[in-house]
C-alpha cells in the first residue's frame, strides 16, 4: 500500500490535551479495533505512518486542534506487555491501563507535537 497522506484525527478528553499541549504526553493508547486505530493500522508496515500528521482534537467537535507527526507506531498483545517508560510517555498507570483496554491489545502512536493547528 502507498503511503498515507490524510492525517490521523485524536479526539481526546481535555486533560489528554492539556497534557499534550504542554508537553507532558507524547504517546496516544487507543484499544485496538476501533476506527481510529484502523486510520493508522490500514496501512502496512505501521511503519508506513511514520512522518504521517497527527490532528489532536478537543473533543469529538472540539475546535482546539493540535498539529503533531507520528514518530513511531507499536502493537501490544497486552496491557502487560507495554514497557513502564511508554506508559509514563501516555501519562498513565499500569492500572489505570487495564481498567481502560482490559486484555485487549493496544496501539501505541508516538507522537511529536508541533504546536496548534491553524484556526485553534
């Protein structure tokens, strides 16, 4: 497959933002099977998204847009399986990782965020 060209869209919670807005948080958990894991896992190799734009939205109709590019892309069978520095670059617990994907597998979007897009 070619590589992708539209960006990725995040609609995240306004502490996720927050977080990414300053800085803190430079890697996005998402629980595989969903739309937004498939903008990213259609394409093969995941490594295919690297460079590809990320847009961090506040909210599903948030008009605060973060502009970002992904940097790497993983797959963890398990929540387990995630190494505790990931973790901390998602700002999350272990635990508060299994209460949110369960025994699901997970993506890991490493992000590198640029600044606020236009119009934000």
């Amino acid at each position: 497959m070619s590589k992708p060209v539209k960006p990725v869209y995040l609609p995240v919670k306004r502490k996720w933002f927050e977080l990414y807005a300053r800085g803190e948080k430079t890697v996005e958990l998402r629980r595989m099977g969903t739309w937004i894991t498939a903008q990213i896992t259609r394409y093969t190799p995941l490594e295919a998204n690297i460079g590809r734009e990320v847009r961090i939205r506040l909210g599903y109709r948030g008009r605060e847009e973060l502009r970002g590019i992904i940097r790497d892309v993983k797959i963890y069978p398990l929540v387990e399986a995630i190494p505790d520095e990931v973790l901390r670059m998602a700002c999350v617990s272990r635990i508060e990782a299994a209460d949110m994907f369960g025994d699901d597998p997970v993506l890991a979007i490493f992000i590198e965020v640029i600044g606020y897009a236009q119009g934000s």
